[in-house]
C-alpha cells in the first residue's frame, strides 16, 4: 500500500539546512515556496543570521544549529569552530532523530556541514544544492556522502569525477517575485531615451561601488550622465559621502542600504553594476537582464570570478576584475555600451537564455522524488 508524499512529509517534514547568508538563503526560500505550493510539511535548520530573514522560510518551523567558521581563521578560532561544529553535529543528529525526515536537503556554507553530516551518518535521503561555477569548501566534504547533487550551471568545477554520476543540473531557484520578471520584457534604451541603471552589491553594499560609481559618473559627458536615472544600494556608513558626491555634480539618485522592491527595480533596469554571486548570477539571467560583474576578490576559492566567466562566455555580461574597476575603465564602458544599443538588446537577449527559470520546480522534482511513499517502512535510515 502506497501513500501520498503530502502525507508522508507530514509525518515526516523535508528539512531545508542553510548557512545564513543570501546567496544561501534565497535558493533554500524559493524551494520553501515551491514545496509549500505542493502542500508539503518543512523544517529549517539554520545559524542565528539564518533567523533573521523574511519571506516563505518564516512560515517554517526552525531550529538554530550552532555553527563557527573553521577555515582561514587563527588556531585558537579553529580549535573553537570544531568544537563548535562537533556539538553542532550532535544537537542536529537529535533533532533528526525526532523529526524522522523523509529528506535533507542542504544549501552549503560552513553553517550546513555539521547537520548534513548527521543526516548521511544516520543514512537519510540527502540533497545538496552547489549554488555556484565551482563546488564550494562545504560540498566538497559532503558531496561523497549525499545521496543526490543539485547544481546551477551545467558545468562546476572542484567536482570529484567519483561523484559526477550524483549530479542533476537544476539550476538555482529564484523568489517568485523574480521569476515573475521573466515574461516582462527588456525595453530598449535607445540613443535618447532614459537609461535605468542600477548598481547593487548583494545583501550589504559593495565600498568598491560607493567610490567608483561617484567618479565614474562625474567623468561622463554631460548628455550621456542626464539620460541615467541611478538606483545605488551601498553601505549605511558611506551614505553621506556618497550622496555628497552626487550632490556636487547635480546627479539625482535613488540610495538606500536596501531596496525592499529590488525585483521590480531590476525589471525597470538597462543595466546593472553588480558582484557576480550566484543569487545574483541567478537572478540576472532569469529576468533576462544584462550587467557588468565585479567579482568580489576575497570570495572562498574566487567562485565570483567563475560564476562571473559563465554568464561573460554565454554573452549576458561583461567582466572587470576589481583591480582594473577604475572610474576611467568604467566610464569608457559604459559610454561603449550605451552608443550600442542593439548590443545592450543582444547581452539582454543572452542573459535571459541561460537563465533556468523552472530551477525551483526542478529541484522540488528532485527531492519530492526521494520521499519515501511505501508504508512498509520509515524512511531510510541506519539505527541510531
């Protein structure tokens, strides 16, 4: 006799495991929504800045795992951050023990190690989502021990040939509010029109961007710098300077640490200035939105600049590595880009096609398909 996987999860919850940061958090809440939207039972496992984000995940049961960063920190960090991970480990194996989940389904960062360890050592379906170009530090231990490896681009790098026969190319899920995005379509800017640009540096700004887009626009002509209506996100504590600067050369802008409707400013967008992680990689190539990437040099293995290569070689973007992302180097782009604005139009076209924007429903498929739907037993799993 066989029973639904509604039925099931509500016995036995699909549990969602993110670090707390956004490139984490967002694909782990857009899958929330899906599985929601097919009537699923969830639990959240997270670290303390987990718990602080909006959206679909504060609907979901959560429970905080403690969790500290073990690499490129001193020794006695170190001796901490695995101590930390060990008990992190044991509070995350009990309560997978009482929760009895059809599935794990982690998001990587070092916050996810210790329950996804757990999970594998007390033998449940497990899923890992690899969000960006390369396979970060945290799936690479895990990725040997899981039962299933989601990922966002079709190529990623770091990856054990052993473990390749896991992989199923998902995509990255994105919110609703950016798929939405998909089916409005990118208007063009002309050689006159007004040209929408924004500047965002994921969750906390980018300081790189509160120098350069300042100078930057004081060093276009006058008639290209009349026709940008600038949105910037940038940091709480450069606000006053940046605002300063703009003041100086009569330029209106649109500032704030955070834009609660950044889906719709990124649908209104000509142009976007951005890092190059993988939500935002994501988010760009599903509204079918053309951007200049700045990767951020001190990422973990320097996956911005591979993530950042992908949508450059699929035509949807340009590069320019921090240390050449200079006023002058900027200025001289975007007056190149702005004088073409049939190239603009292709980079959107190019953009949109390499986005996935069914990744959230595919990785919903994904784990769906391993919820045990048999009643001749519990959900696999070694004793405890």
């Amino acid at each position: 006799m066989t029973t639904t996987a509604s039925e099931i999860t509500r016995r036995h919850p699909i549990v969602l495991v993110t670090g707390g940061t956004g490139g984490h958090v967002f694909p782990a809440q857009a899958l929330a929504e899906e599985l929601q939207r097919l009537g699923q039972t969830l639990a959240l496992f997270t670290d303390q800045r987990g718990k602080t984000w909006s959206g679909s995940l504060n609907d979901v049961t959560t429970h905080a795992i403690p969790a500290q960063r073990v690499s490129g920190v001193a020794l006695g960090a170190k001796i901490m951050g695995f101590a930390t991970l060990a008990y992190g480990a044991l509070r995350s194996r009990r309560l997978l023990q009482r929760l009895s989940p059809s599935v794990v389904v982690g998001f990587g960062g070092y916050p996810s190690v210790a329950t996804m360890m757990a999970a594998t050592n007390l033998g449940l379906p497990t899923v890992i989502h690899e969000q960006n170009a390369l396979l970060g530090r945290a799936n690479r231990l895990l990725a040997p021990r899981v039962s299933a490896i989601a990922t966002s681009f079709e190529e990623v790098a770091r990856l054990n040939p052993r473990d390749a026969p896991k992989v199923i190319f998902t995509g990255n899920p994105v919110r609703e509010q950016i798929r939405d995005l998909r089916i409005r379509p990118f208007r063009e800017a002309g050689k006159s029109n007004p040209i929408n640009l924004l500047v965002t540096g994921g969750s906390q700004g980018a300081s790189v961007f509160s120098t350069v887009i300042p100078q930057t626009m004081a060093a276009l002509p006058n008639d290209l710098r009349d026709r940008i209506h600038l949105t910037q996100q940038c940091r709480p504590e450069d606000m006053e300077m940046v605002r300063a600067a703009y003041d100086k050369i009569g330029l209106k802008v649109e500032l704030a640490p955070f834009f609660d409707d950044l889906a719709e400013r990124l649908g209104n967008a000509h142009l976007v200035i951005c890092r190059s992680g993988a939500s935002t990689i994501a988010e760009l190539t599903t509204a079918g939105r053309p951007a200049i990437l700045v990767p951020y040099p001190h990422a973990a293995d320097d996956h911005q600049t591979a993530n950042a290569q992908a949508m450059v070689d699929q035509g949807g973007a340009e590069m320019i590595h921090e240390p050449d992302f200079t006023p002058t180097t900027l200025a001289a782009r975007l007056k190149l880009i702005f004088s073409q604005p049939r190239a603009i139009e292709t980079m959107a076209t190019a953009a949109r096609a390499a986005g996935q924007k069914d990744a959230a429903r595919n990785m919903a498929a994904l784990v769906m398909g391993m919820v045990p739907t048999s009643n001749c037993g519990e959900p696999g799993r070694k004793a405890a």
